[in-house]
C-alpha cells in the first residue's frame, strides 16, 4: 500500500484545513498543520506582493520540515486607494485581525467615492515548496468587485460585508460576499479559484516525489 504523501499547510488555521481536506479527499496526501508537527518558524510577512509573502511561508516551512508545504496570502485591493490596503489587508487600521476597523477605516478612506468608482478585487496567492525549500509553483487566484457604501450580509468575516461581488454571468453577481452560503461563495471566490487551480496542476507537480 502505498503511503500518502505529506503536505504540511504553513498555518494553523483549520478552516483553511478543512477546506484543503475536501477538494484532495482522493489526492492520496497527508495534509497536516505545523501543530501537528512541532511547529514552524515565524515568518515575517514583509514581501510588497501577495505570491511574495505566500512563496516566503511555504519556503521556510518546507525547509524547517523537510517536507511538501503549501502557504497562501490574500487581501483585498481597491482601484481608488491604489491598490491598498493589499498586503496590508489584515491590519489596515492597526491592529492584526481587527475586522470591524478596518472596515470602518475602508468606508472612510471611500466617503464620497461614487459606487462606479470604487471597483476592487480580491486576490488569492497559493504557494508550493518542495521539502528542500525551493518553489514549486505560485498560483493565484482573484475575484472581481466594488466596495458597498455600507455592509451587506452576515457570513464570513474581513472585508466580505463591503465587497459586491459583480461579474457578469454569476448566480452570485451583484451580491456581497458576506451575502453568501460559504459553498456559493466558494465557487466564485479569490481562494475558491486558486484552489481549484491548484486541484489541476497537483497532481503532475507531486509526481516529481
């Protein structure tokens, strides 16, 4: 029989677990957080990209575990404000986390912004590291939108109650995210998109352990 392969994912955010678990239920992989494995090194986030902080993480802890390590990083990037908060996402108003300012730091960045003109978009960067540490692929993934002038909806957390998501084409269209279920929000969002890339082009990169 043959034995799954590990993939070490450089958070300890089960959520994030939970949803890798799903989509490679048959991928034949031993998905693990770094608290099942004595913990990794803290990295400090310091990259001007997305797919630079997410590469830094699965590096560091591929290395550290010698072992296949997967990282992301993610934000929310507004046309107006030039691209911010971006890798500033997180703690925009100050303080990691704080959900609650740093919405209410978005909608005063955005006082008087016509909704045509507050056009945003979420990205997803998912980063592999093969168990010497190099990189084996950047993926990422992104969704389409435009910050509401006050919150919409009561699912999930961070900006998702300012974002309208509207592409075209979309039973989601025109809805923020916070307005929907997680699945409906999965199948178009920022992280959905880049997992599911990463679903694809899994199995051919693995094949090289």
């Amino acid at each position: 029989m043959t034995r799954p392969l590990r993939l070490l994912l450089a958070s300890n955010n089960k959520k994030k677990l939970a949803e890798l678990q799903h989509l490679f239920a048959n991928a034949g992989l031993a998905l693990v957080l770094p608290s099942d494995v004595g913990g990794v090194p803290d990295v400090v986030e310091d990259q001007p990209t997305f797919a630079g902080n997410a590469e830094k993480k699965a590096c560091s802890a591929a290395r550290a575990k010698q072992c296949w390590a997967l990282a992301d990083d993610s934000g929310l990037s507004v046309d107006a404000l030039g691209g911010a908060p971006g890798v500033l996402s997180a703690r925009y108003a100050g303080t990691h986390g704080d959900d609650d300012a740093n919405n209410r730091k978005l909608l005063a960045e955005l006082a008087g912004w016509p909704s045509y003109l507050r056009g945003a978009h979420f990205t997803c960067a998912l980063a592999l590291a093969r168990p010497d540490g190099t990189l084996a692929t950047v993926i990422e993934g992104r969704a389409h939108g435009r910050i509401l002038h006050a919150p919409r909806g009561t699912h999930d957390f961070g900006y998702d109650p300012l974002f309208e998501f509207t592409e075209a084409g979309f039973a989601a269209s025109n809805r923020s995210f916070a307005e929907l279920a997680p699945a409906d929000k999965g199948e178009v969002s920022h992280r959905g998109r880049a997992l599911r890339e990463l679903a694809r082009v899994l199995p051919k990169l693995l094949r090289e352990a």
